[in-house]
C-alpha cells in the first residue's frame, strides 16, 4: 500500500504541480518551525520528483517492507514508516535546516535498520526464509547506502539517519503478538 501510494502520488505530481507540491509540503525548518507546518514533517516523506530517487526507494520499500510486514504485522510497518519519517524529518529540521527535504528515504532507511537489528538481536524470531533479509543480510547494503549518501550534495543525511535511529529502537524494543 505504501509503495502504491508513493507512485501515485508521483505520478499526480509530473510537471507544474511537482512545483506546488515540494513549496508546500517539503520539509523545510523556516516552514515548520516558524509558521507551524509540522504536517510537512509527514508530508515530505509521501514527495518524490525524481524517477530515479522514487525506483531506488520504492524497491527497498517493497522489498524490505514486503519481510517486515510478514513480521510485524501491516499497522505495526505503518506505524515504524510513519514513525522513521517523522524522526528523520525531525533530525533534518534540526541538524540539517539550510534546504527543504523531500523522499521516502529516511522511513525506508528505519524499515532497513529495524529488520538489520532484529536479524542480529533476535534471530530465533526470524523465519528461515527471511534470514536472506534480517541481519547480516543487509547490512552491507546499508552501510553502503549510508556512506553514498555522504557524497551527493543534495542528499538530506540527517533524515537517512534519524530514520535509521528509529528503526533500530523499534528492533530494541518490539515483541511480536506471535
């Protein structure tokens, strides 16, 4: 559900409304803490207007999300999504407040955080099938991800970690319901 929306909500957005939607809904410190815009904390995290940068979130959107659902259930991914978006956007606006932010980055780098950490903290609750996911599985790719972020200009690093950060707490203190 999630990806599918964040495809939509690209697709409305091709051409002049790509304009409007990041003036209005990027997450940008002036916006959010001067006029109180704090829904653009949320609302970056549902913005893309670029195809490349929607391709490579959306695949590990679907791709982890896709095993974490299996484990966590669909409101609690929901929640970990919500909840890395909201913390990296917070990370951004604080650490970071020069430029407005846009992507599904900081909420997929918590999806990726949160199954690494489950994979190394607690293995017997993973799957045999869903060991080429959690853990060491994946943390190659996001130790790379981390370092290429630090060498593109535009990339918004402090909502990639403070996305992160939220997913490694969920992994220290989520107990599934099965």
């Amino acid at each position: 559900i999630l990806v599918g929306v964040q495809i939509r909500i690209w697709w409305l957005a091709l051409g002049s409304a790509n304009v409007s939607l990041v003036e209005n809904f990027a997450n940008w410190t002036p916006a959010v803490l001067l006029s109180g815009e704090v829904f653009r904390l949320l609302s970056m995290g549902f913005i893309q207007t670029d195809l490349i940068h929607l391709g490579l979130n959306m695949i590990w959107l679907a791709y982890v999300g896709t095993h974490l659902e299996r484990f966590m259930g669909r409101t609690h991914l929901l929640l970990l999504f919500v909840l890395a978006v909201l913390c990296g956007s917070a990370c951004s606006v604080l650490l970071g407040p020069t430029q407005p932010s846009i992507g599904a980055s900081g909420g997929v780098f918590g999806l990726i955080g949160c199954a690494v950490f489950v994979g190394w903290l607690r293995p017997e609750l993973v799957s045999t099938s869903a060991r080429t996911v959690f853990g060491w599985a994946l943390a190659p790719y996001l130790l790379v991800m981390l370092i290429s972020g630090f060498f593109h200009e535009q990339t918004d690093n402090w909502a990639h970690l403070g996305g992160l950060g939220a997913g490694v707490m969920t992994a220290l203190f989520f107990h599934p319901q099965h």
